[in-house]
C-alpha cells in the first residue's frame, strides 16, 4: 500500500482532507478492505491516546454494523406528525387562540345533575379521592361558567406540569366530553 | 453485577430523604421525557373519570406524542417538538399549533431549593401501583394557598405511574393513574398517526402570542399586590385573547411549581364575563370587574389563593 | 482543509446512498459509542448491541439530520436513549444522570465499582493501550510532538504548523508516520 493513500488517511482522520481528496479516498475505502482496517486502527490509536478505548474492543465491530443496515438509504425525512391526516390544499386559516377551538371541546362539561354512578364507582375513589367542593375553603360551590375555557386553555400553556410534562393541558382539553354548542368556534 | 447492586444499595440508604425526593423528580421527568412508554390511563377530576391512552417515543428526532381519549369521541393531540395538533372529531376540526417546550419540571438545584421553601419534598417510601414497585413522593405545600402532588414512581425505570394533585391536606383533587403500562419497548410509526384521516374537517392554526416581555418593567400599568409567598412574575404578554375581543394584558406569576395568571382586559368587549369563582379540577378562576376592565385569575391554586389575588390588582406600577 | 467538515460531508454522501460513507462515520466513533453504552449497561455483549443498534437507528433517518449540531452529538444521544430503553426494557434502573458529552471526553473509565469483564477484552485493552503508549514515547521527538499536538492538544494542522514552525507538509507527514509507526506494533495485536 502507497504511503500517500495511507497518509491520506491520516488526514481524513483530522478532518484535513480537501473535499477533492475526500472523494477520490472514499471510492478506495468502500474497494480496499485493508484500507479500512487501517483506518480502524488508526482511529483506535486516538481513542486510546483520549482514553477513550471500551473496556471491549472489536475493531471488526463496524463491519458488523454495516452488514446490519437496511438494504434501502436512509429515509428522506420521517413521517411528520399526524401525517395520516389529510390536509387540506388551501392554507391553514389562522384562528385567534387555541381557545377558538377548545370553547367548543370544554363547554360546561361539569353538569349540576351529580354524575351518574359508574362514572366514579372504582376502587379509585376508595383512594379517598374527592371533589372539588368538598377542600376545606369556605367557598360555597366551585363550577364552570361558560368563558371560563378560553382563559383556561390560555393559562395552561404557562403551568408547570411536574407530571405528564407537557401532556397534562392536554389531558385537561382531551378529557373533556365534547358538546356542539350555539357558540360556535370563532364567533365572538 | 451482584456486587454492583449492593453498592449502589448501600449508597443509596445514606442519601437524605429531601435529597433523595429530588433525585426521584429529576429521574421522573427524565424518564417522562426520555423513554418510550406506551399505556392507557385514568384521568379522576371533579366526579368524572375519563379514561385515555398515551404513546410517547424518542428517537432521532426528538420526542413524539400521541394523547387520545377512550371514552366518549376519539379526541386526539399529536405532538413532536415544533407542533402540536389538536383533533376534534366531534366538531370535526384540527387546530394546529406551535409546540411549546413542555415547561420541565424544575429540576436545577437551584430550582428545587426555591421550591422548598414553600413546599416539603418527601420520599414517603414503597408502595405498589399498576403491578410495578413503587417510590411515593409528596410534595406538600407549607400554607394553604397552594396546591400539592403526591407522585408513585417507578422504582426500576422511574416512570411515573400516578399523580395525585392534591390540596394542602393531602385530599387527591386531580388523578392520573395508569392501569395498564409498557415501558421502553418499541413504538411503531402506525401507533404515532391518528386513527382518523380528517377528511372534510376545519382546520386553522393558532396564531401566536404577543411580545412575550418578561421583564416586569414592561409596565402593564396594573399591579397585584397580593401574591402568596414565593411568586414571582415569569411572564408578560400583551395579547388578543379572541378574535373580535381586544387585547388581554396577561401576567403569569409563578413560585416555580404552581401558576397563576392574571387577564387584564376591557369589560365592555366580553359578552360572557366570569363573575364570582369557577374552576375545572385543579383549575380555579375567579373574575370581577375594576375600574371598567374585567380582572380573571386563573391557576391550579386553591379558590381562595385566585380570589385573594383578584381582590389585589389595581391601578399602578409593580415597584413594591 | 475542506470546508465543510469530513462528518458533514460523509452524512451528505449517505443521504445520497453511499454506505462506505457511513462505515467510514461508524469507524470514527464505534469506540466512543460502545464506551458510552458500556457505561449503561455494564455488559460487553450488550453494550456492543446497543452501540449497533443505535447506529442503525442513526443510519436509518439520517435524512432527517439536520446539520444544526455535530453528528457525533446526534449520534451521542441516540445512544443514550437506546441505552435507557434497553434497561428499562429488562427492569434496569437508568442511572440517575446523563452523561455530558463534554464529560465522556474526560471520563477515565474508572468507576470505582467492580465491574464484570471477561477477561480476554479485558486484557486485549490493556495491552493495546501500554502498546500504543510504549510506542509513542518510542518514536522520534519531532514525530512525538506532532502527533501529541494534534490529538491531545486539538491543535489544527496549521496551528501545529506555527507551532513547530515547518510548512503544513511535513506536520502532514510527521503526523501521519507517528501513526504509521504505531500502528506496526499495534498490526499484529488485531489481526
């Protein structure tokens, strides 16, 4: 093996390589194994002289990494969120606050008539779960009014979520059954 | 690996128990955020139980979440770290927004220690739930104007498995409960993508907020006089609350675990202004009227913390 | 010098579908990678698995890398979430910090705990290291000082060049033959 391909090597490492060598020594890489273990070893050289040699070494170990890939490249960009929704081919309209949506998902959820009995029969409760009502603050009756869920969508950005991390706000706006109401989104 | 399990033992028996109700958050929201789980849980609040399932993934890209709801209609939220999409099939619409950075839990020591001013961490020791073993840690508030939690923690992975919100003598307000519970195995694409297609919904996009100044010398020209011990004001913003309603003044104050916010807005514009107290779970509200500008307090504090705030704010600076 | 960085080049030669370019990226980091996992897990045979698996995670959306960060901390914390999932998978704890890719460059691999190695790794990394050491404290004072500046100090080809006051050539060829007398001692150990 020339000393100039090695040498070469030597500077890919330190990430000297002008991009025309570059190419020219990737092509010899994927058609010289020989030149590949040299490279590994090195590589080996600076993670030892950095101490950052594993407890196990297998230099053989990126062949078997290349032997697992997928026979197909990498995917060009993964499936964005929610890509199973068919979006529309206008552009998205822009609504004044989340809450244009959310007024009509919290709309007085919490009825006057108490909830019926499946709701809570389970061995929750026996946890000493309770209602609002019954925390020991002189307060006559804790309910929802109607426009209380646009400041309360609004706040729940801000809180802190110790649990569920950001998820909790939206636990609060999912658990919500929905009630079409005559106050239809956005017309205030 | 024997020998290694008694040190880590032995080490772990001298560690203090406020030290050691840090460590467990931290890992907490580490593994909240790092892991990828897969379960279906219970949400308890004020007599209704809703029961939901969350899939949560990490993986080169970021974090990925899939919330949807198992009672009643299929409510979903899709989020990754830049957007977050809301799926209403009921009114067969789709909000899309900008994620925010879930607002971590505070886990600089730093934030811990201001926090325990007003709040006692406690590692209450073993239990079991949804079939794991168990640490609880309770969060309890030292006076009556906050709101505490009681977390059941997984021993091995310190998933969370339980949270009660509770109030200051521990009664659970608020519940998240898993019943069923995978952890660390791995999530598909197909479980990631919303079960319907949204064919024919309305969609529309949540338009950001306004300057988010968070320096209290952005004047309001509105002041609160009367926080609880501990809060302080974290953000600022002069903002539409709702197309057709005006701007709304919105000052959010923290003590670094509770929130409350306070909207500033001109009474004549709302038709259905908040009067007296509300709230939904943890969430309490109060609203009255101060000179012609509707005042709502908003927060997971008790009824009597968002009316005592509410009371306070007046005209002036915020120099006291 | 390129421009861009070999790394960025090589992960742009990938998206286009060359996989030698991605051998080339597993060779640079197989070490680090597999350290970091080691320190997961605690097991060879495991941390190796999840060393692979994370690079295949990596290869597989890597045209979802962004270039906003190195790929090495891309590929860093794709390790350590593959490591936690792994645990958590098989009712391990994770431990309770991450490690700071500034502080695996410094970690020395001591944790102070006995920790279960076979013997023959064990063994073969001893021997690499004092070989390589024994070797560069053989070689020759110019060849020394350049291959010393350039990894321990992550001095620039140029700056060496400054500093040893000799055109970018020969810091080139010194640090390249300082490499190439090592790896002669270093050959039959692997092969």
């Amino acid at each position: 093996m020339k000393d100039s391909i090695k040498e070469q090597l030597s500077v890919l490492l330190d990430d000297e390589l002008d991009e025309a060598e570059q190419a020219l020594l990737l092509r010899q890489l994927s058609r010289n194994p020989e030149l590949c273990s040299r490279l590994s070893r090195y590589q080996l050289i600076s993670d030892a002289m950095h101490d950052n040699l594993p407890r196990c070494v297998d230099p053989a170990f990126h062949t078997r990494v290349t032997a697992a890939l997928p026979a197909q490249g990498p995917a060009r960009a993964a499936a964005p969120v929610a890509s199973r929704l068919l979006r529309p081919a206008a552009g998205l309209a822009l609504a004044a606050s989340v809450a244009v949506v959310a007024v009509v998902s919290l709309q007085n959820v919490r009825e006057q008539s108490p909830a019926s009995p499946q709701a809570v029969a389970s061995a929750h409760t026996a946890d000493g779960y309770i209602r609002a009502q019954d925390t020991p603050v002189p307060v006559a009756s804790v309910h929802t009014a109607p426009g209380l869920d646009i400041y309360l969508v609004n706040h729940n950005e801000y809180a802190v979520n110790p649990g569920m991390q950001g998820m909790l706000p939206y636990v609060r706006i999912v658990g919500k059954e929905t009630q079409l109401s005559g106050d239809a989104a956005g017309s205030e | 690996m024997r020998c290694l399990l008694i040190v880590l033992l032995a080490a772990s028996t001298q560690v203090v128990a406020g030290d050691s109700a840090r460590q467990w958050l931290d890992d907490m929201s580490g593994a909240l955020q790092n892991l990828n789980y897969d379960g279906t849980f219970v949400y308890l609040h004020d007599d209704h139980m809703e029961a939901m399932r969350i899939i949560h993934r990490v993986d080169e890209v970021g974090q990925r979440e899939r919330l949807l709801s198992l009672s009643g209609s299929a409510r979903e939220v899709l989020r990754d770290d830049r957007t977050v999409t809301c799926i209403l099939p009921d009114n067969k619409s789709v909000m899309v927004g900008q994620s925010r950075p879930s607002q971590p839990f505070p886990q600089l020591p730093k934030d811990l220690d201001s926090i325990s001013r007003y709040y006692l961490l406690e590692d209450v020791g073993d239990d079991r739930m949804t079939g794991f073993p168990a640490r609880v840690i309770a969060i309890t508030p030292r006076d009556r104007y906050r709101y505490g939690y009681r977390f059941w923690v997984d021993k091995d992975s310190a998933m969370l498995l339980k949270s009660d919100l509770t109030t200051v003598d521990g009664k659970p307000i608020e519940q998240v409960m898993f019943t069923r519970l995978s952890i660390g195995a791995d999530i598909s694409e197909d479980d990631l993508q919303p079960s319907m297609s949204g064919d024919g919904y309305e969609w529309s996009r949540q338009m950001d907020g306004g300057k988010q100044a968070r320096s209290p010398d952005s004047s309001p020209g509105w002041v609160v006089r009367r926080l609880p011990d501990g809060f302080n004001l974290t953000h600022y913003q002069h903002r539409p609350m709702r197309k057709g309603r005006g701007d709304a003044q919105h000052m959010v104050f923290s003590d670094g675990l509770a929130t409350v916010s306070v909207y500033i807005e001109d009474a004549d514009k709302i038709r259905d202004p908040l009067s007296g107290l509300s709230g939904m779970g943890a969430m309490n509200a109060y609203g009255t009227v101060i000179e012609g500008y509707q005042v709502t307090v908003v927060g997971e504090v008790p009824p009597a913390t968002v009316e005592m705030v509410a009371g306070s704010v007046s005209r002036g600076a915020q120099d006291d | 010098m390129g421009e861009r960085s070999i790394d960025q080049a090589l992960v742009e030669r990938v998206q286009q579908g060359d996989k030698q370019a991605f051998d080339v990226l597993v060779l640079k980091y197989q070490n680090k990678i597999i350290q970091l996992a080691y320190r997961y897990v605690h097991d060879h045979e495991e941390a190796m698995d999840v060393a692979q698996e994370a690079f295949i995670k990596a290869y597989k959306s890597l045209g979802n890398f962004r270039g906003d960060s190195a790929f090495f901390t891309w590929i860093y914390r794709i390790a350590i979430n593959t490591a936690k999932n792994h645990l958590v998978s098989s009712a391990r704890r994770p431990p309770r910090t991450d490690l700071d890719a500034r502080d695996a460059e410094q970690y020395d691999g001591a944790t102070g705990l006995r920790e279960y190695a076979t013997p023959e790794h064990e063994l073969l990394r001893d021997e690499l290291k004092e070989t390589i050491a024994g070797a560069i404290s053989e070689l020759p004072d110019d060849l020394r000082t350049a291959i010393t500046l350039r990894e321990l100090e992550g001095m620039s080809y140029e700056e060496i060049a400054q500093a040893m006051d000799c055109p970018i050539g020969t810091v080139r060829s010194r640090i390249f033959r300082a490499r190439d007398a090592i790896d002669m001692k270093l050959k039959p150990l692997l092969d």
